[in-house]
C-alpha cells in the first residue's frame, strides 16, 4: 500500500529579499476586498490563507467617493469606492497590532499621487511589526505629470519602485495596471528597479449608464471593472508579463473556481490573488486549497511549482539564479 | 391613544407542509454562509411573494429583527448577476426552522429569486448587519413601512407583541394591492394605511398619518423609500423634544461583500461614511445625512 503525499503548496514570493516573502500555499485575498482581515477573520479560516493584501492605504485619511459606489456589469462589476481608509498613521495606530495575533502573512497595499508619498508610507512601514511586505498600487494618477497614470509608463513605475526600495527592506510587490499600453515593459522596468514580485492586473476602468435617469450609475461616473468578464484579459497580460521577467508573478481578475486558478498557473503565476469572487462565494479561497491540492495529485505532481508556467513557451521564472548562486553572491 | 379606522380579520398560522422537500442543510465552508432549500412561495401585496426557506437553527437564535441576508440569486455556473441581493427578514419560524423574506420582481435578482420553487436551493450569507432594538422601557412603537420596506418591521412587531408592548403600524403604498393585509399582522398591532390613489384608507401618504403618534411613542421605526424618511424628518421634528422619542430607520443599499469589507454599501452619517452592512442597515434618523 503506498501513500501519496500531499503535494508542496508553499510559495517564495520574494526569493531575492533576505525577508522572504513564503507562503504556505498560493492563495491569496486581494486588495479591496478582504478590508484589513478581522471583517473576514469570523467568517472563514483566515489562518489557511496564503495571505492577504489590505485595503489600499494613503498618506491622508480619505472620506472616500460619494454613492453609488458599485454597480453590477455583465460577469462582474464596477467599483468607484475611492480609497476610503483611516491614513497611514491611521492604520499604523490600529492594524498591525491586530495582525500581530495571526500567524497568516499580512500585506499593506498602498496607493500615493507622488514618488514622494510611496516613499514615506514605505519607511513607515518598514517599522512596523506584523507586516510581511508591501504591495504597491500603482495605478494611481501621478499629480506631477497632469495626472497621469504610474502604471502606465514604465519609467514612472520604475521611479516610484527605485523609491520604494531606498525606503524599505520589507518584500515589495509592485501591483500592475491593466490600463498600460505596454505592460511587459512596466513589469521589466518595476523589476530592474527592485521589485521582488510583480502582482497582476488591477481593474480595468470602465462605466455604466442609468438610462432612466440618462446619467452614469456610478457618483464618480468611471469604476474600475472586475471580476469574471476580465479573466481573458488578466490571463493573457500573466502570460505576457510572465515571459519578459524572472521574479514570482501574482495573478488575479476573476478567479472564481480552480479551473480560472490553473489558468494563471500554467500561464506563469506562482500565486494568485481572489478578489470579487470572495464576495460572491467567501468559502471559495479556502476550498481552492484543497482543490488545488487534490488536483495535482491527481494529474500526478508533487508540488504546484511543476505546473507553473508550462503553458507558457517563453516563461523566464525558472531562469533566475538557483537559491546556492544567491549564497555565494553573499544574500 | 387617539383612535384609528383598521381591519381586524385575522387567518390562522400558515402552513408549510408543502411538496415533498428533505430539508438539508449544507455547509459550505465560511461560517454564516449556508444553503437553505425553499418551502413555499406565496403571493402578497400584489406582485410580490413570501419566500420560506430552511435555516440552521443556529442562525435563527442569533437573529434580530432588522437583520438581513445576502442571498445568491443566479444559477450554479452562470455568473449573471453576479452579486448577492440584501433581503430583511420578514419573519422566522422556530419548528422547523426558516425564514420568510418578502420578494418583489423589480431588478433581474429579485425576478429570479420570484420565481424559484419548493425545492430549490438558494445560497445564504447572514445574518447580516445591526437590528432595530426595542428600549427596555418602551411600551409605546410607532412604526412606518413604505412599500416592501414593511419587511422588517413585520418581524419587529412580532417581537413587540410578544412582549405585549402597544404597536401602531402604518403602512403606505401607491395602492390597495400593494398593501399588507391585517392578517399578516398581529392582532395586537393596530393598523392604519394610506395609498397614493385612495384605494384603501387614506388617501395620501403614510407619513400624514402619523403626526398624532409621534408624542404617544416612545420609539418610532421606519423602513421604506428614502423620500419618506425626509418627510418622516420634517413631520416628526416639531413634535419631538431633545431628540425623543428616538426615530430608527433602516437603509437599502446594493451590496457587494455583506461585511464591511469592500465599503460599497456605505451611508453618510454625522460620523462619516459608514458600511450599512454592518453599522447598518438600521440607522439613527438624527445621525444621517439624507
């Protein structure tokens, strides 16, 4: 009689950083949409999640955009909440403190209209206990340059990940707009600038109309869409990103079952984040767990870092310097 | 109390032996959240129905009046519409236990929900959200329904004159179809209502009903569109004193998480914005900003 043994689940989100950024498995709560953990902390394990990524932080408190701030769409939904959190001395004075009682990693998103700004929430938190690392969202409008958006040009991704990186040594996770032209080139720029880990796509920005009222549903007019209708999209930009850099990509935009999971993987995400489909479906993250595991027994793997990226012709993960290089470089 | 004009038949306890369903209960895996089977489906107020599903008795010994439950209403495997609807309880029931939501076809959500059969499962995550709280020296409850906004406020009377206290329910709708009928209503609850064409009771608005009771109650519950709430402002203002009695009101907002997680269900409050999925639904009249 032979026993299988469970299949290795754990991920190294930031291989290159002394910190590591290792998860017991590859599931992850996204940014958005878990608040900052102890709304979710009664409902579902939260201690077998991989992590989870907070509700985007800034250096002001913000009020946040007026109602309606959400407004169903075809497979998915619009979202116009407009970052409303407590700041970041805020959430430094209440967070952290909470955090320090779990064991599951917990990541602070965090969201600024200048280079400057990321920069000082970074060496603020990179004093802090109970944080496992910093997910950067840069799709944000970059005051300096009329608003436009970071995420969008390669070199502003880059300035604000170079910033970042002077500011802390915490795992960094520079997190991908979908709205830039060229974004195998944002993710080379936000790795050569010292990202660990690149986590993608945020939503893309869309709009409803009330034709009753013949006015935008949304009091901001513009949401950012998500969920299921943007899975093809989040697919094919994994597969781009995950052929043009070597560190861990984090996928995510519409994950609703393992099958959208697998996706990701084969496509080049060695962990993905679930987001809208927690709020339709909260056992979900979880029982992807078992799913996942049960499903790589069953195809016959021992560990999920076999599958990740073999759909994927010009995948480039496998191609960083084995962990003994990294000794011998003196990490 | 001054006296008012109300129906008094009353039918006995409804009955829900229906088809031949198994009630089972399953879990899913995220505590609060269930699968419930449906009972029965009855129609009310016109083209609205009472939805009776199962529930695990340990949720109905959690639950308040005012609570509500997000519920899927899509099939398995379609993703349209993808998110949960809030429903308030309308009533729940000990042996066996279930609940009773009050469904009008309006949107694509509550058309499916509608519709549903003996039977069919139906995904749950609740209770959801704060309650109407009855003070402990109450005896006088002025409560006002607009609508299906009548919901919660039947589960509340339930518990008022279980406890004996003095209810006055007025109810307002466009017209007599749309109205609840004595019946649903306990015998100890007198009823008043208005409807917008003068169908039935007063011809009018709810609201004009009510300026005799505010002084008599000790609290006042409110639930309906928000445009009664103004006119329950402005009507109630220059008949209380130092913010007695106390005005409740509950809010209807879309919902994505249900738990205060994503802040789209918010309300602006004297406090800021606030979720309604959690410090919410059930608001204090005097804190909102309307």
């Amino acid at each position: 009689m032979s026993t299988v043994a469970a299949p290795g689940l754990s991920v190294d989100l930031a291989p290159n950083n002394p910190h590591e950024l290792r998860l017991r498995n590859p599931i992850i709560a996204a940014s958005g949409c878990f608040g900052y953990g102890e709304e979710y902390a009664g409902v579902i394990d939260i201690e077998r999640l991989g992590a989870f990524v907070s509700k985007g932080i800034t250096p002001a408190r913000r009020a946040g955009n007026p109602m309606p701030r959400i407004v169903e769409s075809p497979a998915g939904m619009l979202n116009a909440i407009g970052l409303q959190n407590p700041g970041i001395h805020g959430f430094v004075k209440k967070y952290p403190p909470i955090w320090a009682k779990w064991t599951v990693p917990a990541i602070v998103n965090i969201s600024a209209e200048s280079v400057n700004d990321y920069a000082v929430m970074a060496a603020i938190l990179d004093e802090q206990p109970a944080i496992a690392g910093i997910e950067v969202n840069v799709s944000c409008p970059n005051v300096a340059h009329g608003g436009y958006c970071f995420g969008w040009d390669p070199e502003m991704s880059a300035e604000v990940t170079r910033a970042v990186r002077s500011a802390t040594t915490l795992p960094i996770i520079v997190k991908l707009s979908p709205g830039a032209p060229d974004i195998a080139s944002v993710a080379e720029a936000v790795e050569e600038a010292g990202a660990d880990a690149i986590s993608l796509i945020n939503t893309l920005v869309g709009m409803a109309i009330d034709v009753r009222r013949r006015r935008p549903l949304l009091a901001n007019h513009t949401g950012g869409v998500s969920g299921p209708a943007i899975k093809p999209i989040a697919v094919r930009m994994v597969y781009q990103v995950a052929a043009a850099v070597r560190v861990p990509i984090i996928g995510m935009g519409g994950i609703m079952s393992l099958n959208d999971a697998l996706e990701f993987f084969l496509a080049g995400a060695t962990a993905i984040q679930i987001g809208t489909g927690i709020f339709v479906d909260p056992g979900l993250p979880i029982r992807l767990i078992d799913e996942l595991a049960r499903w790589l027994v069953e195809e016959g793997f021992s560990s999920l870092d076999q599958i990740v990226g073999i759909a994927n012709d010009g995948f480039q993960l496998g191609q960083r310097p084995a962990l003994a290089d990294w000794e011998s470089v003196g990490v | 109390m001054p006296s008012l004009t109300a129906d008094r038949a009353r039918s006995g306890q409804k009955d829900f032996s229906l088809a031949p369903v198994t009630l089972s209960l399953e879990t899913t895996g995220a505590s609060r959240e269930f699968v419930s089977q449906v009972l029965s489906v009855e129609p009310i107020m016109g083209d609205a129905v009472l939805l009776t599903v199962t529930a695990p008795s340990g949720v109905l010994s959690q639950l308040r009046p005012g609570q509500f439950f997000n519920i899927v209403t899509r099939f398995a495997g379609s993703f349209d519409p993808l998110l949960r609807r809030p429903y308030s309880v309308y009533r729940a029931h000990r042996d066996p236990p279930a609940l009773t939501f009050l469904v009008r076809p309006f949107g694509r959500g509550s058309a499916w929900l509608a519709e549903r059969l003996p039977g069919e499962r139906l995904g749950m995550l609740g209770p959801l959200g704060n309650s109407f709280t009855i003070p402990s020296r109450a005896q006088r409850l002025l409560m006002l329904g607009g609508g299906v906004g009548v919901a919660p406020l039947v589960m509340l009377s339930d518990e008022a004159a279980a406890k004996n206290l003095d209810v006055v329910f007025v109810m307002g709708a466009a017209t007599e179809s749309g109205l609840l009928a004595p019946s649903e209503l306990s015998e100890r609850v007198e009823y008043a209502v208005a409807t917008d064409d003068g169908s039935r009771g007063h011809r009018g608005l709810a609201t004009e009903l009510i300026g005799d009771f505010v002084q008599w109650a000790d609290h006042i519950y409110a639930c309906g569109p928000e445009p009664m709430y103004r006119t329950l402002r402005t009507v109630a203002e220059p008949l209380r004193i130092d913010r007695k009695p106390g005005v409740k009101i509950s809010v209807e907002r879309g919902m994505a998480c249900g738990l205060g997680a994503c802040l789209g269900c918010v309300v602006e409050t004297t406090r800021g914005m606030i979720a309604s999925c959690v410090e919410g639904p059930v608001f204090d009249l005097d804190d909102i900003i309307l």
